[in-house]
C-alpha cells in the first residue's frame, strides 16, 4: 500500500460540493488534502470523492468486514452504512462489537448502526435480543452513527412502548434513525416520518417514493442482489436529487466481486443523467444526513477519492482512503485478516419423518416468490399428496420449504413456495433474515433433509444437494460469513449458484430470495421457524 507522506494526483477533478469540473492538481500530506490547485495538467483521468454503500449488511455478503472491504475498494468504494442487525440477531451486542473490531482492522469506512429491531418480530426465534436498554448501551458508542432500520413501522403506528424508548434513545444521542416501511403511504407513512424517521430503502414504486419524499423523508435507491428497484426509481433525480442515495442493502459475494455502486452511478449517467448530480447523490448526500468523516475532495479533507479513466466507461483505476491507496487497476491492496469465528448454533439433525405434513383441507396457502422483489403473494392450490404427506408437485412448481430453528430444539415448520422452479434436488442456508434460523426448499423430502443436515454438520452455511452430488459453503461465523479469503468465497458461492440455476431455478439470486422467504415484516406470506405468517394481518396462519 502507498504509505508516502507527500504525493500529488493531477487529472480532471469532479468537485460535487460546488458543482463543477476543472483540471487541476491535488497534494496529499498523511491522511489529508492540503491544496487543490487549478491548473492545466494534460491529464485526461478524473479524480472524484469515493462511493458510499448508504445502506448495507455486511452479512449478506457472507464476507468479514475486512474481507468485504479487500473487494469493494476495487470498485472505488471508501464508506459502508453498515445495519448489523444479522449478526446481532445470533450473537447481541458482541456481534456488533465483533464487526467493528473487524472492520477497524482494515483502512476502509465502516459506520455501524445500533440494530433497531432484534428479534424482527415475536413471532419467531432468534439467538438474542436487543431491547431499550441495549440499544442505547450501543448509541453510546462514537463508533455507533445511527438507529438502524426501524422495521416496526405497525409498532411506531400504535405507539408501541419499546419501540418508542428506542426512537426517543436515538434522539437523546442525536443520532439519525433509518426507516424500512414497505408501501407506507399516506397518513401512515406521514406518521411515521414524524417519529423521526428519517430514510426509506423499501420503495418499490415511484408514487411510494414521491409520497415519502414530500413528507421531507429521504430515499434510497437500492439494487442488491434480490431487491432490485434502480429502475423504478432512478427518475427521482430529475427533481429530487438531494432526497435520494445509493444503497445496495444485501449483495452476495459473487455480485460483489463484479461491482458495487459503481455500476449504479455508470448505468445513471448512461440514462444521461449529469455526472456531478449522479455523484452527489452516493457521496455528498449520505456524507451529509450521517455526519461522515469520509473526505469530499475538498482542502483540508480526509484523502478518500478515487482516479477513473473517464465519466462513462468509469473504470476505477485507484482508490486511496485516509491518503493511502487501496486498490490500482482491478487489484486490491487490502491484506487478508485472520480472523475469530463465533457462533451460536445449537441444532441437531432431523429426519424425513419430521418434515412429512398430512394434509387437513382440499387447498393449501403457497408462498409466491418474485425474482427481484422481497415481496410475496398468497396463492391457494390443491396440494400433491403421497401416503398422507403433502410432497413437492414438482410439474406445478409447487415446492416445500422448511425452517427450523437452530438456537434450541424445535419441530420444523413447515410451508409450500412458487416461482423457485426447481425440477431436481434441493437447497438449504443458515442466511434466512432476519433470525438466521435454517431455510431449506427442494423437490424431495429425502434432499431437503439432507441439505439441512450438511449445514447442520458444518455449524452454518450455503448447500447444494442433486441425488449423489451435494456441496457447502460453511460459513464460520455466526452461520453467515466465512472468515476466509472474499474472492475464494466468491468463487464457491458462484459455483453452487450456477448448479441451482442448473437445477432448474429461474430466479436471478435463489440463495437471496430464499433467505428473504423467512423475513415476516415483508408482506404477504413468509415461513418462521414457529409457522407460516401473514404479513399483512401479521398474524400465524394455517397451510
């Protein structure tokens, strides 16, 4: 990594606090910018503040901090808001300190909220919980920045007495809360804006979008590697620039390794949207709302910027954070870290026996799955049914699908999806949001079972199962990243991702869309580990 005290970069530098571009010459000293110069440099490169993930859990990318820093830096991204509600969901507040730690091992910006809602809801098991009281022990903390995302939008609705001592926490320590409130509109979402909080990455349509905003909300545009929504919304930087940032929310390793939010910024100014706009919006913005202390090319500025060829192609070809450059020409400059692996995991192995469910009606309720979105419809059906169990109607991609708790022992539950297609073996993950409990669908109770038992093996992790073939990607801490090297994790994960898509799956990222079949404050139907659940009544239901 470049250490040198003194170093100047020239080109065409994108100043996103005034609004211009102009050729010129910067001279860093330690960790800082002290002069910009205007003048003529003959350089055609481009020099710009680094992108900012507004929005991110780290744990999707089943990647360490650090490790996930070594491939985002490729990318020419220095800062992460980074909810680390997944791990606090299995490890409490010792999770959240495990990721800061780890993160404060690399020179890269992580800024990590207080997890608002841990466990999501009542209605299911996690490894801990995080009330009032631990909530604000975290809001304490200088490393903390703000209340991460306030997914009891019906608890701050009716005025639920906990969530209110979190919000209030929050403003007690002048922190920002972020919101997660799925087609809020109206005098609800109107509401819940003035609880005092403040951002939205859950929109999925324009008109949500719009009604948030002139309730003086801020939006993110996400596009992860499930929750896709850059096209519904990017036309809000014609009129609404300063109310809108960049965010991925959940990304998988193998996307990780092909971009980050940098590809949001090409495909924006592609659109022909003016580039200096597109760059305030994933810098300036987020900067602002969160109080960053990442540089914006400005005298006196921490030295995070990135050099680029131009403002279309957009290949970064360096990255430097505090002044020390991070990653040159596609490489990183980030050394891997050694790392602990906690873990919570508790289950045992199960048995076919323990999955079969016998049917009670002519119909059931089946989960209906969209690529790209993380919610689901209700669909009724007549179920396929071999001596007295409810199997998988593979013809009419009508699947099972099976969560079970890991933290204690507990039957599985039990429930029906549409829309994964797959025509041969089955698929399980420790991922499963937001209690990390185990998810499994597949064709044939025999490999359902036998791909949650190889997780159950392994403490944690992805897998693959097709007759004879079966496949995991262990995921040592928490049951939700590997401690190992992110571009190896990258290439496994990769790997099972292309063998489901073999297997018949249509769906652009199966393992995501799995892991989102259990999220209950998602509507419309979703599996815990205690039962299927209406999200809309927000309420158990029958199958």
């Amino acid at each position: 990594m470049n250490n040198q005290k003194s170093y100047t970069v020239s080109g065409n530098i994108v100043d996103i606090v005034n609004k211009e571009i102009f050729q010129g010459t910067i001279t860093v000293e330690g960790n800082k910018i002290i002069s910009l110069k205007k003048e003529q440099t003959g350089s055609t490169k481009y020099i710009a503040p680094g992108f900012i993930d507004a929005h991110v859990h780290i744990e999707s990318s089943m990647l360490l901090p650090s490790e996930f820093a070594r491939l985002a830096v490729i990318h020419g991204t220095v800062a992460t808001v980074s909810d680390p509600h997944e791990i606090a969901n299995v490890l409490g507040i010792d999770g959240v300190k495990f990721m800061i730690n780890n993160g404060d091992k690399v020179p890269f910006k992580f800024y990590f909220g207080a997890p608002s809602c841990v466990p999501a809801t009542p209605f299911e098991t996690s490894g801990a919980s995080l009330g009032p009281e631990e909530v604000e022990e975290l809001l304490k903390m200088n490393k903390i920045k703000y209340l991460s995302e306030m997914m009891n939008f019906p608890g701050v609705l009716f005025g639920d007495e906990e969530v209110k001592k979190k919000l209030d926490v929050a403003k007690k320590y002048n922190k920002v809360i972020d919101g997660h409130a799925p087609g809020l509109k109206g005098d609800d979402a109107k509401r819940y804006i003035e609880a005092g909080i403040s951002t939205d990455h859950e929109c999925f349509t324009i008109e949500e979008a719009l009604d948030k905003i002139s309730y003086g909300m801020k939006i993110l545009i996400r596009e992860g590697s499930a929750a896709k929504n850059f096209d519904a919304l990017i036309e809000l930087l014609d009129n609404h620039s300063d109310q809108i940032m960049f965010c991925s929310d959940d990304k998988h390793p193998n996307d990780l390794v092909d971009g980050h939010i940098n590809l949001l910024v090409k495909r924006a100014i592609a659109m022909g949207y003016d580039p200096v706009k597109v760059l305030r919006t994933c810098i300036y913005n987020p900067v602002m709302h969160y109080g960053l202390d990442v540089g914006l090319l400005q005298q006196g500025d921490n030295a995070d910027f990135i050099v680029l060829d131009n403002l279309a192609d957009l290949n970064i070809l360096e990255t430097y954070i505090d002044g020390v450059k991070v990653a040159e020409d596609g490489k990183s400059l980030i050394p891997h870290i050694n790392e602990s692996t906690p873990n919570n995991f508790k289950a045992t192995k199960i048995s076919v026996e323990e999955i079969k469910i016998a049917p009670t009606d002519d119909s059931i309720k089946v989960i209906k799955a969209f690529d790209g979105q993380l919610i689901t419809e209700s669909i009724s059906v007549k179920p396929m049914v071999e001596n007295g169990n409810i199997v998988s109607d593979i013809q009419n991609d009508i699947l099972k699908l099976v969560v079970m708790n890991r933290y204690e022992a507990a039957p599985p539950a039990i429930g029906f999806i549409n829309n994964f297609n797959l025509k041969q073996g089955a698929m399980a993950s420790t991922v499963a949001h937001d209690s990390h409990n185990i998810i499994a669908v597949g064709t044939s109770d025999e490999e359902i079972v036998k791909a949650v038992n190889l997780l159950i093996e392994t403490k944690g992790g992805v897998s693959v199962v097709n007759g004879e073939y079966n496949s995991v990607l262990p995921l040592a801490v928490a049951g939700l990243m590997s401690a190992d090297n992110g571009f190896e994790v990258a290439g496994k994960y990769d790997m099972l991702d292309k063998k489901i898509k073999e297997m018949g799956s249509k769906l652009s990222a199966p393992y995501m869309t799995l892991s989102f079949m259990a999220l209950l404050v998602i509507p419309a139907l979703k599996l815990s580990d205690k039962g299927l659940f209406d999200g809309n009544k927000f309420e158990f239901t029958a199958v």
